[in-house]
C-alpha cells in the first residue's frame, strides 16, 4: 500500500509527533511507501528508505501556540495539492486538524480513496481553557457567554473537518464516546513505547533522598497545573520536578518556587529524568491518551492521573498508581500512600509490566490492518 500521512505536527515535541516519527521507522522497516506532509520551517524534501517527508513552509503564519507549529492563513503551500494529488496513494490518513490538514480536507473531498481522521487532542476544551485565562477579567455573564461560543464554534469546525472520512480514529474510550456525535465510525488508535529507551535502569540518582514527583508534558493552562501548585503549596516530602515548555512556565516558576524545571527534553536525557524520579504525577483533565504516562510506567513509575480523559485508561487503578478526582484533596491522599516503600516498589513493578507488550510495532501491526480493512 502507499499511505498518505497529512499531520501539521511532525518536527514538534509532543505526544502527536512522537508516534508519528515512530510510525515513519516502522514503515521504513517494514518497506512500506508513507509520505509525510508537514509544516516546516522551509521547502524541503527528505527521503529514507521508503519514507517521504515533504516539508512545507507557511507563507501567512500566524503563531496561536508558543511550542507548535502555526496555523497558515493561505488556504494551501504552493505544490502541496498538486504533490497529493499526484501521488496515487491507496488512503489518506489526516492526522491533524491544523492548516495543512483542513486544506487536505478540502482538496480531499471529492477523492473515493479512504480517508481516516485522527481525533488526537481535545481542541474545543484547549479553546475553553484559554478563552477563560483571556477574559477572565471580563464581568461573568460576558465571559460565559464568550467562553461558550469559544467551545462551540470549535467542536463544530471539528465536525466539518471529521465529517468527510471514513473513520475516525480515538486515542482512549472516553474520547470515542466524547466524538460519537459526529457520526462516522470510530476505532481506537494503538499505542505503544519503547521499552528499552524508557527503562528503570536508566536511573542516575540514588533512591534513598528525599521522594521526587514527576511531571512530564507542555506548560498551559488545559493540563491542569494550577492543581500542582495547589498541592505543592505546603508539601514538603516530594521534591516536584517539571519537564516541558509552554506558555505557562513563568507563572509556573513564580507559583512553585522550590521545583526544578528542566526544559524541553527529549532520548536519554528524558529517560534518565524518567527513571530518576519515584512517582508520576499527571492532573490534566483534556488529554485524549497521554503518551508520558505510558513512558512513566515504562520507567517503573507509580502514576496519578485523573478521572477524567485518555490516562486513565493505561493505568491500572491502585495497582499501577491511582486513578483520582481532579482536587489536591485526593491527589494528596495519592501521594501520601505511595510513601509507604513497599507499596510503592510493587506499584513499580507493576506499572513496568503493564507495558511490556505494547510495543510499537505491534501498534503499527494493528493500524495496517485497519487500514487494509478500509481498502
């Protein structure tokens, strides 16, 4: 088959990326023909075994989010329809509801070959989030009624863009239940994590200090980290470490000033963080599945994640962590009991093997059979 991957996130560092760069060396081990269309920063073509990846710059960018790429207000890049067009491929995969992906969108609409959409982030509840940091100011029945219509304009952009594939992929059950209203045909997006990279052996600190918690991912307001400061305000047994950038950091770095922020990482530096840790500590309540918390396991860490969204779901609730409502209350009580070393040494154990068998190769086995089921 020849697959034609349409994603506006492919250079970026986020969970989105990652599984796409991954699902690209799985092509290239398995000689299957993928092109990649995406933004960069210019026109470039780049070729590795049986990978394409088309490069294409945005000629009228507007930059909506401090650590991804921005959103072109030129319905096309030069050459990037006539270049999909051309290609004969056998399924469209849009990976992204970005520029690139809403002209592949209207390029594609009259096309009879298959298309799948990805519903890879919760974009209506990121739009409600940020409405609330901007006018938050506003008096409140103004700020509702803007916050409201923030929400709905984008859940229904995303109807349009989802309303022309054949399927529509989900990272977790709660997100194919939560897009059940745009009906098209739903299946679940494998997953997988490099068992190796993400490793407790990685570890460099002795685990005999003082406990360190964990969180990995972007620094905004939609991942819920208000919830930290809340907790850390007068937690004094866990050091809190942050990996990640985002729009939040400085006010984070005011709101929690005895946590260590260690900037975007990435390979081994990351695993290292990762291994070096004692627990994992995720609060956002809009993650669709939540690729750091597999790699925390990986690494034998204990996670708290909440109640709400995609990581719950690759957890196993008070085996591998602890599945928790989104309040400091409950979180507290999460990591007052992973205190305990030998509750904590099993949770560990635990969480390492919940994800030894899912590999990325026996993901990306999965998603070529979805993809030949369509054809």
């Amino acid at each position: 088959m020849k697959i034609a991957l349409i994603t506006d996130s492919y250079t970026a560092t986020n969970g989105v990326s990652r599984t796409y760069q991954q699902f690209a060396q799985y092509c290239q081990s398995q000689n299957i023909e993928l092109d990649i269309f995406t933004i960069g920063k210019k026109l470039t073509t780049k070729k590795i075994a049986s990978v394409n990846i088309f490069e294409f710059p945005a000629a009228l960018p507007i930059k909506y989010y401090p650590d991804l790429p921005p959103f072109d207000l030129k319905f096309a890049p030069a050459g990037f329809k006539q270049k999909l067009l051309a290609g004969n491929y056998d399924i469209f995969h849009l990976a992204t509801p970005g520029s690139l992906g809403i002209a592949a969108r209207i390029i594609l609409a009259k096309n009879t070959k298959p298309k799948i959409g990805v519903f890879h982030t919760q974009l209506d509840e990121y739009a409600k989030n940020l409405a609330q940091k901007i006018l938050k100011k506003f008096p409140d029945k103004l700020q509702n009624s803007l916050i409201n219509f923030s929400q709905l304009s984008t859940e229904q952009a995303l109807k349009w863009f989802y309303s022309n594939v054949n399927l529509i992929l989900a990272p977790s059950l709660a997100t194919a239940e939560k897009i059940k209203k745009f009906n098209k045909p739903v299946k679940l997006f494998p997953r997988g994590i490099d068992t190796t990279l993400f490793n407790p052996q990685k570890s460099k600190r002795p685990k005999d200090n003082k406990l360190v918690a964990l969180y990995v991912g972007r620094l905004s307001t939609e991942k819920n980290l208000d919830l930290l400061a809340a907790i850390w305000q007068t937690r004094k047994d866990y050091e809190l470490w942050l990996v990640g950038d985002g729009p939040d950091k400085k006010e984070l770095q005011k709101k929690l000033p005895t946590a260590k922020f260690f900037g975007q990482l990435t390979g081994e530096k990351l695993s290292e963080v990762y291994a070096s840790a004692d627990v994992f500590i995720f609060p956002s309540r809009t993650d669709t599945f939540g690729n750091a918390v597999l790699e925390a396991q990986a690494s034998g860490l204990p996670c708290l994640v909440t109640n709400v969204g995609g990581p719950q779901e690759i957890i196993k609730d008070k085996i591998s962590g602890f599945v928790l409502k989104p309040n400091a209350y409950d979180f507290n009580r999460g990591l007052d009991l992973l205190k305990i070393k030998i509750t904590r040494a099993k949770m560990s154990q635990q969480a390492r093997e919940n994800c030894l068998a899912k590999t990325w190769p026996t993901a990306f086995e999965k998603l070529i059979k979805i993809y030949q089921t369509l054809m």
